[in-house]
C-alpha cells in the first residue's frame, strides 16, 4: 500500500498531459499505488523525462507525444497504450493552456487557441479513449479549474473553455453511465510550485497574498491533488458520478478572489 492509502496494483492509468505540474503529480500518486501509468503530452523531452521519473516507482511506464488539438495523434496514443498495457481502468484528463490578458487584448488567434486546448481537446480525450475504457468499471476524472464556475478578469478565455470541460463532464457522466464508466472533475486552487501559479501569481508578495486568500492559509500541493483524483477513481468512490468537486483548501466557499489582482494587474 502506498503512502496514498490507495491500491491501484493491477490497473492501467492514462494521464493525458501528465509530464508536468499537476498531472505529473497525479501520474507519481497512481504509480506509487502500484499502477501501470501511460502519460502524454506535447513536447517529446517532457515525455522522455516523466517516463524516466515515473519508472523509478518499478511499474510499467508508457510514454506518448501527442497536441490534444490533432485528433489523429490522441487517437494513436490510446491505442498504443491500450496493446502496451490494455484497457484503461483510468483516465485523467488535464491538458490545459492558459495566460492573463484581457479581453482586449486577447487575439481571435489566442482565445481559440485556449479553446482548442481546454475545450475542444477535452472532448478529443473523451471521444478517442472511449473505445478502449474498461466496461464497466473505468473512471475518468477531468481536471477543471476554478475559471469554469467563478468569472474572473484576465481569464475570458479560460473561464469560457473550461465551464464547457464541466458540461462535458456531466453530459458524459449521464451518457456513459449506463456502461459502467464512472466520469467526475475534479477543480484544483492554488497549487504551490506549478506553471500556472508563477503566472498568475508571479512574485513571492502575489505568492503569499494567495496563500493568505486561502481558509486553510496555504497553498496547496500535487499531493493533494493526486490523492482526490485517486479516491475519485477508486472503489471507494463506486457511486459518485457526475460531480465537480473543488481541491482548494476553502479558496472557492466565499468566491475565488481574483488572481489578476495578485499578478500585479
């Protein structure tokens, strides 16, 4: 048993934009309860590198180089995974993009470029693993964010894509649920130490003023996060369906303070 206090051993997990941040920090949590672990993403050095950190837990590691945005290649990448390790117990759903800018300022180019990613890439994920999901039994945990209930300056973009990542959610839920394939999201807060954080918050005072924004007074860690996506795709969670449920220590319960401001806008 892992320090998780979950078991996965025997199950295949698919982290798709799982080389970096948050997603790389649920893949370690779902290897170190003994799963077999695929992950993908872009860039192929991210990929190489988080193969080599994950093989370190001793299970089998697979690795893919795919943009959520072309269709095809997430395609190949479900079916690779799926002749290496075979159907997918669990998938986890995180490739995001995001930069502060307001709406002004935001490029036709730019605002559809975070679409194509959060939005439409989501729904590439969905689509192409289906067929290759355990029946019945799967999970699929989205990993959303705070934009998609909480309207925020700077964020059109990303408020806009990932309110559709929570509809997907609960539309598949619905849909898939009649197959045995369980479909949550999950919304993580301000997690210390990731890509988006040193954006949206960039200096140790923005730092500090988020951690305070906080009712826990912390920000949060991968660990965190990983140790909800496992109890969200694990036995232990056989009947929750269809949920969006915040890891943010509080941060959400009296409305997210806005991030722009602590970024220095």
């Amino acid at each position: 048993m892992s320090t998780y206090s979950f078991d996965f051993t025997g199950r295949n997990v698919f982290v798709m934009g799982g080389t970096s941040g948050i997603n790389l920090g649920i893949a370690h949590g779902f290897a170190a309860a003994g799963a077999q672990v695929a992950v993908a993403s872009r860039k192929p050095e991210k990929v190489q590198a988080a193969v080599a950190d994950l093989a370190a837990h001793g299970n089998a590691v697979e690795g893919y180089v795919c943009d959520v945005r072309d269709v095809a290649a997430v395609r190949a990448a479900f079916e690779g995974a799926a002749r290496a390790l075979g159907p997918i117990d669990v998938l986890i759903s995180g490739a995001a993009g995001n930069f502060p800018a307001p709406a002004h300022g935001i490029s036709p180019n730019g605002f559809k470029s975070v679409i194509d990613i959060d939005l439409i890439g989501t729904f590439h994920v969905m689509r192409e693993a289906h067929p290759h999901l355990r029946k019945p039994g799967a999970a699929i945990v989205n990993i959303s964010a705070p934009q998609a209930a909480q309207a925020m300056e700077w964020q059109v973009h990303v408020c806009a894509a990932k309110a559709g990542v929570d509809m997907i959610t609960r539309v598949l839920a619905m849909e898939w649920g009649p197959e045995g394939i369980r479909v949550n999201s999950l919304v993580p807060g301000p997690i210390e130490g990731t890509e988006g954080m040193a954006r949206l918050a960039p200096t140790p005072e923005a730092n500090a003023a988020v951690a305070g924004s906080v009712p826990l007074r912390r920000q949060g860690t991968t660990a965190d996060v990983a140790r909800v996506a496992m109890f969200l795709a694990s036995d232990a969670a056989a009947y929750v369906s269809g949920v969006v449920l915040p890891v943010d220590g509080g941060w959400s319960a009296g409305g997210v303070p806005p991030l722009t401001m602590a970024a220095g806008r």
